[in-house]
C-alpha cells in the first residue's frame, strides 16, 4: 500500500475518533458543572476542559474566560481550531475522499452523511441548552463509522492502519477525559470519597459509557481507585488504556509481519502495553494518577509520531 493512502486511512479513523471523543470531553463538563460544588478556589471544569483537550493556547487567544459558551464554541463548532467536532468531520471526510476506493460504501456514507448533517447546524444548536443532542449524534455517527469498518472491510493493510488509528486517538482521549476529574477538580475542601467525589466520578463514567460496566465488573458503590482501574487497566473494558495499547500492539504486529519491517514504534507500543498489564492502580495511586496520566498522554504522542515515522512517510 502506498504511505499516502495509509496516511489517509490511519487519519480518517483518528478524526472520527476524536470528533467522538471531542463530545464526550464536552459531556463530562457539563454533567459536572450541573452537579453540587464545595467551596473550590481555582478553575473550574470548563477551563479543565481546555486544557484536556490540549487546546489552551487556541482558546485564550480568542476568550478571556472559560465559560460554556465559549469552550463549547470551540471545542464543537470553531473551524480556526483544528481539534473542534466539525473541523474534525471535515478533515476526516478530505481524508476520506482522497481514498475513496480503499472504502467501503457503508465507510463513505457514514463519514460523508455525517459531515453533510453537521455543517447544516445553525449556532443555536451548540448552545448549552441544545448542544447535547448534537454531541449525542456525533457519538452515534462515529459509532456508526466504527461499525462500518469492522464490519465491512477487507482484514487486509487498509483495515489494519484503520484500526490503529482509532486506538492510537482512543488511548489519547480516554487519558484525557480521566485527567479533566483529576487536574483540576479534586475537591479541595472534601476528601476522596465525598459526595461531591462520588458524584463528578460517576459523571466520568456515564460520559464513557462505562457506568453498567462499572457495576458488571466491581458489584461495588463508585470508588476512585476503582474507575481509575476500570479505565486505566482493565483490558475487557474496551475504552480502556489497557484495551487500547492490546489493540494498538495486535495492529502493529500484524503490519511488522506483512511488510517485513518493524521500528521503534513496536518497541514503544510493547513497553506501554508491558507498564500497564502489569501496572497495579495502587501503584499509580501513589506515584499520583495525574502524573501518569499526563506522562501517558505524552508518550501515545510520541507513539503516534513513530507510526508516522515508520509506515506513513
């Protein structure tokens, strides 16, 4: 397969997986700001929503503040930020086009009919009171997407650069969606385990998805150390890290043995999936769970980049 084309594949799956994973960022700050606050000095979850998704800079050189409005104007809707759910749908679909005849018609039409209905939205729909129908298409849409892909391509180089985009963008996002509890809103006048903790932890997992899993898995009331668990390490959760970086390591082996090659991308994938099959979240816990999150999210960019390095240019 040509890099190009491989390029496109690996891309297209990773905007449509982060213009997903861009409205389940927006869900968990508003079901936070809806719940109870204590007496928190410092920002709050919208600025913590900035700041996950990596678009501080963007969004302070066009707003004072974080707001929801404004950081729900960028983070779904302003084009000028590369990273927003329509500039996603938008790049996702060029990619898309450019390899039109690597795709399947349920791929296409899942991509294309996606972006047609989103640039159709007036800027009434993103406002705080609508916004949630429009983040639950999205979410329904890249589903959709991923369905198509697994369930109507060829298992061949095209499906496997496909999915390994979506787990390099799954792993990212699933670090940053945990880090916006704990960079910013850890409660500072209630402990761990307070009603104000309960309640922004159990928004995490409804904002995943994960809330009945949560209680399949554990049959226990929501603990941190136990959702951290769940999210970090638990490889039958598929949003997991764990889940992620198996998939990721199962791609890039099968790519090692089409192409005859492997590079520094498969060592760092066995080393990231090695730390976290038999990581202990006890062990996290204490080294701090914002640290290794960050050190994490730091270290799937650099997997990404030696992706590219190896297969794509």
């Amino acid at each position: 397969m040509l890099s190009r084309t491989a390029e496109n594949l690996f891309w297209l799956s990773r905007y449509v997986e982060r213009a997903e994973n861009m409205a389940r960022l927006i869900d968990v700050a508003m079901r936070m700001s809806s719940l109870p606050h204590g007496p928190v000095d410092g920002p709050d979850e919208w600025h913590s929503a900035i700041v996950a998704a990596g678009c501080e800079r963007s969004f302070y050189a066009k707003h004072e503040r974080a707001s929801a409005e404004t950081v729900i104007d960028h983070l779904a809707r302003d084009l000028d930020n590369p990273s927003s759910i329509l500039a996603c749908l938008e790049t996702a679909r060029q990619n898309g086009r450019s390899v039109r005849t690597a795709l399947t018609v349920d791929m296409w039409e899942a991509v294309n009919a996606t972006w047609l209905e989103m640039r159709r939205l007036s800027k009434d729909e993103f406002t705080p009171a609508r916004v949630g129908r429009v983040l639950d298409r999205v979410k329904e849409r890249s589903l959709l997407f991923g369905g198509a892909v697994a369930a109507t391509m060829l298992r061949s180089d095209a499906y496997w650069f496909s999915r390994l985009g979506t787990f390099v963008e799954r792993a990212d996002n699933t670090a940053r969606i945990l880090d916006v509890k704990f960079h910013v809103l850890l409660p500072q006048a209630e402990p761990v385990g307070g009603s104000i903790d309960y309640y922004q932890w159990t928004a995490i997992l409804r904002s995943v998805s994960a809330l009945r899993a949560y209680h399949w898995v554990y049959r226990d009331r929501i603990k941190p150390w136990l959702v951290a668990e769940l999210l970090i390490l638990r490889p039958e959760m598929p949003r997991s890290l764990m889940s992620c970086l198996g998939e990721i390591s199962r791609q890039l082996e099968v790519l090692g043995q089409a192409y005859g090659t492997r590079g520094e991308c498969h060592r760092l994938a066995g080393e990231l999936e090695a730390r976290l099959r038999f990581g202990r979240i006890d062990a996290i816990f204490q080294t701090g769970l914002h640290e290794f999150l960050t050190d994490f999210i730091d270290k799937s960019t650099v997997l990404g980049d030696e992706i590219g390095r190896h297969y794509l240019f």
